[in-house]
C-alpha cells in the first residue's frame, strides 16, 4: 500500500477534499464490476446506477522525478545540519553517482523508504533555480501534493501544473517569504470565490526550522469557496485535474541563518507525494494500472481513458458527468431492435424535455423513422407482430396496374387504386366499370342505356347522310387525324359493343382515350353485341380472368 502522511492532512480536510456518496461508505475497497452484479459500487442494491470514484491513492510513488540537477556526476562534498535534543550537529557526506552507497537519485524521492533522499549539487547560489518534474501519466484529480526535505526547506519554491502532458504549464502554487518581490504576487490570507481557480502565494512553510525533515504539503481544494459541493463546480474539477506537477526551487535561505557556506548549500528531498485520484467522473469505483498506465473501469454504459464519452448506441442523452444526486447513466437509443448505430441531436433532446435525443441510423428490417417505429414506404405493419419483431413489416403487394403506385395504408394495408379499380391490393375492377386493355385505364365505366332526341332536323331521311358523307366500304379503313368523314369526325376506336339508341349508335372508346363520339346512321343488318357486366377482374394481358 502506498504511504501517505496522514498527520499532516486532517482527517475533516480529507473528507471535505474526497467526499464519499451516501450508501457507498463500506464499498470504496471494493472491485467494480458489470451491471448485474449487486456489490458494484457503481449500482445500489435495486441495480439502479449511482455516483462512484475509484480509491485515493499516491500517484508519486515509483515513478521517474526528472531533474535539472543531481550531484554527483563530479564528486563532491555536501554538509548539512542535525537537529537532535536541542543540540545542532553539522554532517558533510560525498556524493558520487559512480557509487551506489554515495549516490543520491531523484528515484529516492518516491521510493518506500523515507529514510533515502535526492540531493542537488553543492554551491547553488542564492537565486539558482533547481526543477523536479513528474510525469503522471494520465489525467488526475489532485488532492494534494507534498515535500518532505533532507535539507532546509527552500526561501521561495513554486508548484505548476499541467493538462496537456508537460506541453503548457499553469501556477499552482507559491511559497515565499518575500511573495511580491519573487513572485510578483501578494501575500494571501483568504481566497474569494471569483480566484479560486487561481494560484496564490503564501509565507506558510517557509521558515528555515527544522533544518531536516521539514514539511512543505500544499492542498489545491483547501479554502476554496466551492469545495464542498466539488462535484457540481466545473471550475473546481478543472482546477484540481493534472497530467503532470513541476516543483521549481527558486531561491534558499540566506546562509547566514544556517552558518552554511554558500558553496556547501543544496537542496534536498526525501519523499515527494502526489495524491489523488484517476480522473474517472464519477462513472468507476476502480482505476486499474496496465500496460498504458491506469485505465478507468467505466460503468453506466461510459468508455474512454476517463469514462468521458457514451458507449456507441448509448446516444440517446448527452454524457454528463456523475453526482451524488444523479449518476448520469448513458442510455441506449430506442430503435426497437432494428439499428445497432444512432446518433445525438441536442434540439430535439431539448424539444422532449431533456428526455431523449437519439436518432436511429440505417434502420433495418424494412422500417423506417427516429426509433425504426414505422414502416417504410412499400410495406405495412404485420399487426400479429411486435414492433421490436424481423417481421414486423411485410410488402403492400399492391398490383402493378391497378394501384397507382406500390404504396399503401402502413396500418391497413389498403392500396391506392386507379378510378373504377378496388380491393385491398387494387386487383379488380368496381361495380359499373369492365376492364379494359389500357394499363393507364386499366377500368373503365359501362355506359348506361339513354334515350336521346335526334341528331338531325326532321326532313333528314334515313341513310341519306352515311350514304353521302360516309360511303360504306367493303374492306378495312385505316383511319389517321388527317383522314375524316366530311362532317362529323373521330379517331378509330376498337369497339367494344354498341347500344341501341333509337336511330343512331353510341361507341364505348376503350383504348387511346375519347377525343370525339360520332353519332351515325346503322342500318339493320349491322349486328350489335350488346353486354352489361358487373366487376371484372384485372390481369395484365387484357382478358377476362381474375388476376392472379
């Protein structure tokens, strides 16, 4: 287990930094894991989710401290001072890297052992600047950041941090005894609400006692306004998440104060902490170290480094992070089994009331719509089956003539049919209508039987006006727009049947459209086929047989 210094971080500093939800107090040891196990932190005893945070731990430890400076690369000697019973000693060690038992590695620093402690090179003057850096690996949420020192702690030391792995550098922190002319930053005592995002300067842990073992602990959440409710401040959460810290040495004490000479003086430290915790929003009780470095167990349908983003399909709120009134949980887009893709629309999540945003994609099955709840064009609903079913939807099988295209009712099935044609698929002809050879007309009306008055004045004599305008011809006559009878005219039709109507005949034009009805003289030898006949079915080549 990693070693952290309780006694100088209060227990109430502790929870006030690393609040535990309600009801998760006896589960912070525990494993997450999927959804359906009852232990899982990250879900209560209903399986219903809720706010999780992976354990507190020591991120420092083990890890590589680049420094600017080390001694020993040329041996050289290091004094410095004992406090013991009130009595002051002065000790001078060598430092040699060439040597394992005189060197002094910046690993010293975050090993187990506090007695083991990196030191600089000797002679650093009054205002040399020495760097630690520590590279965390990935981002996490600082609760502190600590120093222990093998010599006397530094005048003026400053704390930065980074977001971007070392790329940009922002202040933390700063310690000094002389903060305006250092710094150019003023002493501060209390912090408001409006700068608790930024870094201020302190005197606090910068006095040359103890000359060893001094403390330097620096608590980024500490007197901010808003640390209490952490997880609803935003500003907070940025605050304190790191990718990398740098500890700059920037000034020692005055050699005076210590009766070292300046050509003695180094700086030293033996134990350098950083603890926090994986950056994990709420969404993982358990952040694992791997081969890529510590890795969230995500929870409520998450992924990423951090649980930052939704499951793919589990777009149908936008991902938020965890609080302990609400997990927050990704949910699963509602398209009843006939999409595995959506995506996320924030106006129409607005328009539901914050409810649902997500839009099926490339839905299957034959339907169609936001949640794949209707179906497409060209089929209809199979009422015996679910919506969630394969088989949900089946083709309309709307007839090819008769309806006037392959749509239909999704509800009833019902197709849309040409004039005179009905039926669910549109495959007869209607009461009154008989088909006919035109796949434009596929039915056409049956003229009822009518009594007209005559066409002509009454000196018109019988047959007189055929005979002279419309001489009979005992063959086939072709017929064209620019071929007529001297009076009266009309485009050949195929005729279908003829009614008698007191001296004249009326033609049913079946086929090529009505332009002109030609009333004319017939004389009693012609023979009609009358007919009148109810529904007919449709086929396609023109008969009288049902369509199949």
């Amino acid at each position: 287990m990693p070693r952290i210094w309780w006694g100088f971080i209060p227990f109430y500093i502790i929870s006030l930094l690393c609040p535990v939800p309600k009801g998760q107090e006896n589960n912070s040891n525990k494993a997450s894991t999927n959804r359906g196990s009852s232990d899982s932190p990250c879900y209560d005893a209903k399986q219903r989710p809720k706010y999780c945070i992976p354990d507190f731990i020591n991120v420092a430890l083990g890890r590589e401290v680049i420094t600017s400076n080390t001694c020993g690369r040329v041996p050289q000697k290091l004094c410095y001072f004992l406090d013991s019973a009130n009595i002051t000693s002065r000790r001078c060690q060598l430092c040699d890297q060439k040597k394992a038992d005189t060197s002094y590695p910046p690993s010293y620093m975050t090993d187990t052992d506090a007695q083991t402690c990196w030191r600089s090179e000797s002679g650093i003057t009054l205002q040399q600047n020495v760097t630690l850096t520590l590279p965390l690996g990935r981002r996490f949420e600082l609760v502190y950041v600590s120093l222990r020192f093998c010599s006397p702690r530094p005048d003026s030391m400053a704390i930065y941090k980074s977001m971007d792995h070392g790329k940009t550098w922002i202040p933390f922190q700063f310690y000094s005894s002389h903060c305006r002319r250092v710094y150019d930053q003023a002493t501060t005592s209390a912090i408001t609400k409006p700068m608790q995002h930024e870094a201020t300067c302190t005197d606090f842990q910068t006095g040359v006692k103890p000359l060893t073992k001094g403390l330097v602990a620096f608590m980024p959440l500490a007197g901010r306004p808003s640390a209490r409710r952490f997880e609803y401040s935003p500003v907070l959460q940025d605050w304190v998440t790191s990718t990398d810290i740098r500890v700059v040495f920037n000034r020692l004490h005055h050699g005076k104060k210590m009766g070292i000479r300046r050509k003695t003086a180094f700086y030293g430290v033996s134990e350098l902490q950083v603890g926090g915790r994986c950056k994990c929003n709420g969404h993982a009780s358990r952040c694992t170290e791997g081969k890529e470095g510590f890795m969230c167990d995500c929870q409520h349908n998450t992924v990423g480094p951090e649980c930052d983003t939704c499951k793919p399909f589990y777009f149908d709120r936008p991902w938020q992070r965890a609080t302990p009134s609400n997990a927050h949980e990704c949910v699963a887009c509602e398209c009843n089994s006939h999409s595995r893709r959506c995506r996320f629309n924030m106006e129409l999540y607005k328009l539901s009331g914050r409810k649902s945003g997500g839009i099926c994609l490339n839905c299957r099955h034959n339907t169609a719509g936001r949640h794949c709840h209707y179906c497409k064009q060209g089929f209809k609903r199979e009422m015996s089956k679910p919506m969630s079913s394969r088989k949900a939807c089946k083709p309309c099988q709307c007839h090819p003539i008769g309806a006037v295209n392959a749509i239909c009712n999704q509800t009833t099935g019902q197709c849309q049919c040409k004039t005179g044609v009905t039926g669910m698929t549109c495959n007869r002809c209607t009461q009154g209508f008989q088909q006919s050879r035109s796949a434009q007309m596929p039915c056409v009306r049956i003229q009822e039987e009518m009594t007209t008055t005559a066409a002509y004045p009454v000196e018109w004599k019988a047959g007189t006006e055929c005979q002279s305008y419309c001489k009979p011809s005992h063959s086939r006559v072709h017929m064209n727009l620019r071929k007529y009878c001297k009076k009266d005219y009309g485009k050949r039709p195929l005729i279908h049947g003829v009614l008698h109507v007191s001296l004249a005949k009326k033609m049913h034009l079946l086929k090529g459209g009505l332009q002109h009805i030609r009333k004319q003289y017939v004389p009693s030898q012609v023979i009609c086929n009358e007919r009148n006949e109810g529904p007919s079915s449709i086929n396609h080549s023109g008969g009288e047989r049902g369509a199949s």
